[in-house]
C-alpha cells in the first residue's frame, strides 16, 4: 500500500540572484523574506558522491506553506545543476517526513525507484534529500527533523 502524502511544507525556487529576488517579491507581492541564513554542506551526497557545497536559502510565507529562494554559493549542488539547466524556477515541493528510510522503503515497494539525487543534513538537526522523477517535473524534498515527530 502506498504511503500517504503529508501536507506540503514549501515550495524551492531555484535564484541566480538573492537579493534581486527578494526585491523582486517584495515589490510585487508586499511580501518579506525570513530566516536567511547561509549553510555549507561539507559532505553532502550529489548523484551518490560526496561533494561540499554552500547555499543561501530565505522562507516566504504564503499561508499553510511557504516559498523557500535559494542561491547557491559554491561547489557542485543540485542547484547549480539546476541553473544550467533551466536557469531560474521552481526546483522541489517539500515535505515533513517521520522517517526518510521509511518514505524510501515505501516507495520502493510500490515498484518505484526512489532515487536519491542529493543527501544532506544541517547541524545533525535535519535531515533532507532529494528525490528526482517522482512530481511530473519538479524534485521532491523529504524534510526529517532528527529527534522530532512529523
């Protein structure tokens, strides 16, 4: 049996240009960017290879969910593979999860591939990968907060 899915969380826009950006939302929508925060992931997994990377990521609220921008900063991320490919645009939906292991597993027995396309964790708090070919264009975000029920 497939395993339900939770409430979307937000939705990962892909951005050359931060600051141009959240200008851009503000003006347009009179909505303010919070939580910006720069991280490193020093030993994340692209394509199942270790890569380090660094990204800037700020939340927009949009009701029940919200919009997450991204800029990547440095090194080989599915963000960069993402600007040079598409240029600017929405790259993922994310979704809290329980357990990842578990939402993999069901996946895969229901005959999906479930492939991993990037593995990272922020300050062992949080977990997240990304899984390609499961949304009809989009990545999917498995969220697991380490510690903590969905």
């Amino acid at each position: 049996m497939p395993i339900s899915l939770p409430p979307l969380f937000h939705v990962g826009i892909i951005v050359e240009d931060f600051d141009r950006a959240v200008a851009d939302y503000e003006k347009r929508w009179g909505v303010n960017t919070e939580q910006i925060t720069d991280l490193e992931f020093p030993t994340a997994k692209l394509h199942g290879e270790e890569v380090g990377s660094s990204a800037r990521y700020g939340f927009i609220r949009t009701g029940s969910s919200e919009i997450e921008l991204i800029q990547p900063l440095d090194g080989r991320s599915p963000y960069t593979e993402f600007l040079d490919l598409h240029g600017e645009g929405v790259h993922h939906l994310a979704y809290v999860v329980g357990s990842i292991d578990q939402y993999l597993e069901s996946l895969r027995a229901t005959g999906e591939g479930a492939p991993v396309t990037f593995e990272a964790s922020i300050a062992g708090r949080t977990r997240f990968v990304y899984l390609d070919g499961l949304a009809h264009g989009p990545a999917i975000e498995l969220i697991e907060r380490i510690g903590e029920d969905a």
